[in-house]
C-alpha cells in the first residue's frame, strides 16, 4: 500500500510518500513553499497538485495533517479546517483521506470537519508518535520555521498536558519562536548597541533567519522563507535588516556590533525555549525516567540541542536513529510511518 503524507501549514506544504508492508519503505518527500496568507487560500489546489507532480508517485490513500488553518486568511480555525479539507477531496478525488486529529488517531474527512478543533494545529501529534517510537522515554523537541513544540514521550506514549495550541502555548509544549520567521522585536525590548542597551522598533525589519544565517547557524540556502525586505539571503543583506531593527543602518554600525547584537538575541531565544523546555520537565511525574531527548526541525542543533544539553538532556537526531537523509521535512515522513503502521501494520522506517 502506498500512502501519501501532507503537512499543510501556513507557510510549507510537506510531503512523504511511504511504501507500507512488513517494512515501511519511504520513498520520496518535498517541501513546496505556499505562503497562504500572501498567494491566497483559492491557490491551494493547485499547490496541492504541484505536490503531487513533484513526489511523483502513485498512491492509494492520502494522510493529512494542518496548521494553514491559523492563518489571517481564514476567520475562525472551523472555517480554515473546512476549506483545506475540501481542497484535499477535490485534489484525491478517488483516494481515501485520512486526517490527524490530537488524539494521535486517524479519521475520516467528514468525521473531522464535525470534530474540527480537534484536527486543527494536530501536526505534532505525529512528530511525537515518531519520538515515542525512537526513544521510549524522552522529550521532543521540534523547532520548525515559525514555532517549536516540546512534548514529553513516557513509555512510548505522548504525555502531552495540553491538546489544543491554545492549551500547549500555556503549558510550555507550544513556544511560538522559530528558527526563521520570528519577529526580532518580539525576542527583546532592547539590544546592546555600542555598550547602550538600545530600544527596538516595533517593526518587522528583521527576522530570526538573519541572526542565524549571520551566526553562521544556518547558509542562505536553508534560509527557505522570504526575508522581512523581501531581499536577498547573503549575510550582507542579513546585516542590514539586522541594523533596521534600531533604526540604524551598516554605515552607522560596523559588523562587530552587529554580530554582538545577533549573539545576544540567539541568546534570548535560546532561554525561552530552555524556559519552556524547563517548565515541561518539572511536570513530568519520574523525572528520572526521562533522560534523553529528539531534536527535530531546522533549528535541531542550534536551539533545540543547547537548550538539551543545558538541562542535562542528552540529545539525538532522527538520522542517528534511522537510516534516513537528515533533512527531510520530518513531520510528513512522521505522518506517513503513523500513517503506514496504523492502516497496515506496526513495522520499522527504513530508506
């Protein structure tokens, strides 16, 4: 059985396709970039069956998840579940859908539209399930683009206290901080310039994707949203965003500035996931159990392992757990090994 995977955001469409049977085979994965908000919700389709042209593959049922219905394009999460799912059945016509929903299970298309809020931002259900597979007793830590999940894994088993993105952000499990789209101003009131702790204005002149592509965290070419100026990726154009956020520019501020501004904001962000990732451990009932910890996302080893290793977690990567290509969108190769064990049978993940 073949089984098509979608993470539809609001910002990337992500795709695995999974060959299921004895041993789950993957066999192809994409990211498309579909900024909702910006192209337009009617476009969706049509990002939809560039999805398809890019896996290539023939399939027999089709595994959907979704965070695309938070976006300012719909007016309430029921409305942007509805639309997306009936993008989805006007693109798999003759497929069966399956859709996440919070419980970890998979259901029908009509069932969750009834039960939308349950469907709605359940994504990190299947990074979790995945977790719990590798690592029996440990937290995930996922930071994506836009945010990061922190979800605690006892016995195999999500231990996740809230449900819902509203209940996750107030538990620590959701922290919305990303390794690219955030905000620069939402991290820090002020920044050190010259040795003057200086405000920042409360615009959106720059974004996390600068200070990590200027800290050398990531190249320009994992830099795969668009930047605040809608210019380029080099660490230059980095430079000069970074400068905006004070109202200032790179003739007024050399690059010695600029890199102990970047530093100090990686900083902040830094604490607030160790804060958040902090917070869910002392809930966590036999703390001795949990030891370890799956870093996942773009952010994985420069956000989401420091703040492990500070808490005296020890940190492990999908790759060094599966034979698999580290930089595969690991949400839908998640969804889809969910996906293939639930509608065919339990079985490892191979290549």
């Amino acid at each position: 059985m073949m089984i098509l995977a979608l993470d539809i955001g609001g910002v990337n469409i992500k795709a695995a396709a999974v060959k299921a049977g004895e041993v789950h085979r993957f066999t192809a994965a994409c990211t498309h970039y579909f900024p909702i908000w910006k192209l337009g919700k009617e476009r969706l389709v049509e990002a939809l069956n560039q999805v398809n042209k890019t896996i290539g593959a023939e399939y027999d049922a089709v595994a959907l998840t979704m965070t695309a219905e938070l976006s300012d394009v719909y007016r309430t999460k029921r409305e942007g579940v509805e639309h997306i799912l009936h993008c989805a059945v006007k693109t798999y016509q003759k497929k069966e859908v399956y859709v996440l929903n919070n419980q970890g299970n998979l259901i029908g298309v009509d069932e969750a539209i009834k039960s939308f809020l349950e469907v709605a931002g359940a994504n990190w259900l299947a990074t979790a399930w995945m977790a719990g597979k590798l690592l029996k007793n440990c937290i995930m830590i996922d930071v994506g683009s836009t945010t990061t999940d922190i979800i605690p894994i006892l016995g195999g088993k999500v231990a996740a206290k809230g449900r819902t993105d509203l209940e996750r952000l107030q538990n620590g499990e959701l922290v919305y901080t990303g390794a690219l789209r955030t905000n620069l101003a939402s991290l820090a009131k002020r920044v050190p310039v010259n040795g003057i702790l200086t405000p920042v204005s409360a615009e959106y002149f720059a974004s996390t994707g600068d200070i990590h592509l200027i800290l050398k965290h990531i190249g320009g070419e994992e830099f795969t949203v668009e930047t605040a100026d809608g210019r380029g990726k080099s660490v230059e154009e980095a430079y000069a965003r970074l400068a905006r956020i004070v109202c200032a520019d790179i003739d007024m501020l050399n690059k010695t500035t600029l890199d102990k501004m970047a530093t100090y904001l990686y900083r902040l962000q830094l604490k607030q996931i160790t804060e958040a990732l902090k917070k869910v451990i002392s809930r966590i009932e036999v703390k001795g159990r949990v030891k370890k910890c799956l870093t996942l996302g773009i952010g994985r080893r420069f956000l989401a392992k420091p703040a492990a290793v500070k808490l005296k977690l020890k940190p492990h990567e999908m790759s060094d757990l599966i034979s698999i290509n580290p930089n595969i969108p690991e949400t839908a190769v998640a969804l889809a090994w969910l996906a293939a064990s639930k509608l065919v049978g339990d079985g490892n993940l191979c290549m």
